[in-house]
C-alpha cells in the first residue's frame, strides 16, 4: 500500500484489514456504525485502540 505521513511522535501500531464490507458501506456512504460486530476491519480498529489504551485490556491511558 501507499506510505501515510503521521504527525510528528505518532507511531503506527497496526494495520487495519481490508473488509469488502467496509468497501461496501463506503460505496454507499454508511459509516462503520452499520457493520456486524465481528467484522475484521471493526476488530482491527477495537484492537489498536485497546494497544493506544483508549479500550480495557490494552496500555497506555488505562
């Protein structure tokens, strides 16, 4: 994929995987609200915020 410039001490703490649902609803202008519960890209998004500590289990601002 293409290289992202992060802002200045902002580290990448994992990739978010491609979901055709996530596509789908991006097609039809949905936001992620609408997706099932046990869609990889939702999953992948809970687990990063868990590691950055804004979810239980994870570090940082617990």
């Amino acid at each position: 994929g293409e290289g992202v410039e992060l802002p200045g001490g902002m580290e990448v703490l994992g990739l978010v995987p491609q979901d055709a649902e996530v596509e789908e609803l991006d097609r039809k202008g949905l936001t992620i609200f609408h997706l099932r519960r046990d869609s990889p890209a939702l999953l992948g998004v809970e687990g990063l915020l868990r590691r950055m500590g804004y979810l239980p289990g994870g570090g940082g601002r617990e």
